[in-house]
C-alpha cells in the first residue's frame, strides 16, 4: 500500500494519541499503529468484576499540560480528589501537612519546625522551576532544611511527586514543577482507571479522522536520502508516509531507527522504573486511612477507590509503591515483602479480603529521569529529530514541557504543532523563502 500522503503515528499511548488527534483535526490522514492488542500503552487498566486497576498508582496534576490539551480537545475526565492524607513515621500515622489546615493539627511536627516548613513551601512556591535544573533534589533539601523531621518530610514528598527512590541524581525541576502544581489545585484519581483517558483519546482521534490499527508492530522506519519514507511492518510490508512520529520509549526507537547520533543520545537516557502492588479487595478495613506517604522507606500507599468510582460498591482498589533507585539493583522479593507490610500497617487484615492482586516488580514510569547533571528537562530530547526529515518524537521522556503524563501530552500536542509547521513550509514556493539565497 503506497500512502504517502499520510502521517503515520507509532504508538497508540497518551502522547502518540494526542498526537494523532491534533494532525486529524488538522485535516491530516493520519494512520497509528500499534503493537498490541489494545491501545493505551502503560496507561491501560484491568477491569474485571466492577474493579479498574491501573498498572500501579496514577494521579493527574490539575493545571498542567494534560488538563490543557484535555480541554482543548473537549475530552471530559470524571475524576475525584484525595483527602486525609497521612503521612507514615515510626509506626504512627499523622496528618500529612499538606495544606494550612492540616499543618495547624498534625502531631508530626512541632511548631518551629512548622513554621520552617511553612517558610520553605512558600519559598517554593515562588522559585522559577527552571531556575534549579541543574541542582539535585537532595542536595537542595540537605542545604536549606534544618528539623530532621521536616527533611524527612519533604524528601518522602519529593519522592511521591517524581516516582524517584534517588533524589541525589533528579533534578530540582520536575519536584518543584510538581510541587507547585499540587500547591495550586489538587491532584485527581481518574474513574474508571486510566482507561478512561485513553477511551475519550481514541474517541476524539477516530472523531477526527485518525485511523488507529491495533496488533500491527512496526520493525523499521525506512529512510531516503535524510528523510523518512514510511515504516516497514513485521510482515515486511511497506507503509509509507510524509512523516513519521514515533511515540514510543526511547529503545524502541533506537531499534527501529538507523541513527547512530540518535542512537548514541537516547542509550544515554535512564528509565525510571518503582515496584508496584495493585490490590482489589473486597471492602476496606480502615477507610480512615486513605492515602500515606511513608516517612521511613521509600513507599507509598493509596485507596483510591475512596475517591474514585474504581471498584463495586464496598469494594476497594489499593495502590501500594516502592520509589526505586534505577542506579541500584533491587531484590523483587524484599521489595513485594515490604509493600506487603505497609498495606498491613495501613489497612490491617487486608490479606484476606483479596479478590485479585498484581506486584509489578519494575514498572517503568517513566522513559527518562531528568537528571541533575543533565539540566533538568533541557536534557531530554526535542519532539523533532533534526538530522532526519519528517521524524518526530513523543512521550514522557520528551521534550522541556510537563512531567510523567503531562509531558506526553506536551510533548504529543508539541510533535503534532511541529509536523505541522515543517509541512507548510515545505509546501511554500522557494523564491523569497528565508535561508533559500534567493530574494523575493
């Protein structure tokens, strides 16, 4: 089949539809391929029984670039908040003193080291993300933190906010991007899982024209003389097309395209990955405890069914995760051992209330840690592939704009804005054309 009119898209996840839709409504023929069976990508969700488990605890940050596109796209999201948060130290649940309210009653600090929080979070507040790109989480906290407990609180936040269990290798950037964020609006549990997110995506592109092909795994992206011609299918088929947008991870990339400057910038990157146990129970043991942040290890606990139609009425949907150090080895075993023990302290007699149960020992959640010595998110790659013409890439791992989901919407709007611009100019006459070397 010889399209060459078309857009072909790989990847059928959060960026790679937003993409798609953005070049459909353009009036674009777009075709997307995917490699499974089903589209979502890591944003997909189990649902058996009346239950809906996402691969591992999700929150969406209102007021960035999803909500955005989201609303540019007219794409509805019932979505619930968390409330009670906890926090976790020693053994005793506290309040988590995330708003000024909860910071008057918790237990967890004393008043000087209240009012030393209070000054940091508005000091926080008010500091340019970008500002610190440069500067490691850790060593910003072990600089201008005092009280042992609210280091240890801020660190246990900074963790949940970047999914990372080594703040001495991420950036200040994404922690105080996500920071403020949450300062701002509060963080949503979707219903229905992420699912729903790739169902209104998928809806709005096929709305628009976008014709998406699941099961169909691609094996090449075939060049000409510095441009893409199309892609190659496993069946050796040939697809072709005036441009390309891989919203893939960053191996599949390197595997389906002969770069090696490409090549060599994207094994640089390192994935995040967390440890992860998803529980669906049958009814919650201690809807008084909610959501916790633990103070001790690297963990962290939700139920989010508390605030998210994700379970049957009386049943409940557990989110336990364990923030790895993607420098470090780590044991499955201890791992699924210590986030079964921080369910037991939170919501006690939980094993025997089980209807299913998934321990992903390395989720990746992320396609590339914006590291400290990297810049911050200056040091993930542009949308744009600028020695391949008519290549473009989207994901988390993508471009200076959002974090974890925000940034594939950011960046799959952000690859789709781009096509669009090279196209026009393409299209325009030479004559007068800027950088041409001829005058109009």
């Amino acid at each position: 089949m010889s399209q060459k009119d078309t857009i072909i898209v790989v990847g059928s996840g959060l960026a790679g539809l937003t993409a798609a839709t953005y070049l459909a409504r353009a009036g674009l023929k777009v075709a997307v391929f995917e490699k499974a069976a089903n589209p979502g990508g890591r944003a997909t969700t189990w649902q058996q029984q009346g239950y809906a488990l996402n691969r591992g605890g999700h929150a969406l940050y209102a007021g960035g670039a999803a909500t955005q596109v989201l609303h540019e796209l007219a794409i509805r999201v019932p979505a619930g908040s968390p409330r009670n948060v906890q926090a976790l130290l020693e053994g005793q649940f506290f309040a988590y003193p995330g708003d000024p309210i909860s910071l008057l009653r918790t237990a967890l600090l004393a008043g000087a080291e209240k009012w030393e929080l209070l000054t940091l979070l508005a000091r926080l507040a008010l500091l340019r993300p970008r500002s610190l790109a440069s500067v490691s989480v850790q060593a910003w906290i072990d600089q201008h933190v005092r009280h042992k407990r609210v280091r240890r609180l801020l660190l246990a936040s900074a963790r949940t906010l970047t999914y990372s269990g080594n703040l001495g290798l991420i950036s200040m950037e994404p922690f105080l991007t996500q920071l403020q964020l949450s300062l701002r609006r509060p963080v949503l549990y979707i219903d229905g899982g992420w699912q729903t997110l790739v169902v209104g995506l998928r809806r709005a592109a096929e709305q628009a024209g976008a014709h998406i092909n699941t099961g169909k795994p691609i094996t090449a992206v075939v060049q000409h003389n510095g441009r893409v011609r199309g892609v190659e299918l496993d069946d050796g088929q040939l697809h072709e097309a005036q441009a390309v947008v891989l919203a893939t991870e960053p191996a599949d990339v390197m595997r389906l395209v002969a770069d090696p400057a490409l090549t060599q910038r994207l094994a640089a990157l390192q994935p995040l990955t967390v440890a992860c146990l998803d529980v669906a129970l049958r009814h919650l043991p201690r809807p008084d405890r909610p959501v916790a942040l633990d103070l001790d290890q690297p963990r962290f606990y939700s139920a989010q069914s508390l605030f998210a139609r994700v379970a049957p009425a009386g049943g409940a949907v557990l989110h336990a995760l364990r923030y790895l150090d993607p420098l470090t080895a780590s044991d499955a075993r201890q791992h699924e051992h210590e986030l079964e023990e921080l369910l037991d302290a939170a919501q006690p007699g939980w094993r025997g209330l089980v209807v299913k149960r998934f321990f992903l020992p390395h989720l990746q959640v992320l396609g590339a840690v914006p590291t400290a010595t990297g810049d911050g998110f200056a040091g993930r790659p542009e949308p744009r592939v600028a020695q391949i013409g008519g290549l473009y890439l989207a994901g988390d791992w993508v471009g200076q704009d959002g974090y974890l989901a925000d940034a594939c919407f950011a960046s799959g709007r952000q690859a789709a804005q781009l096509l669009l611009t090279d196209l026009i100019r393409a299209r325009q006459p030479a004559v007068g054309r800027p950088g041409s070397g001829l005058a109009a």
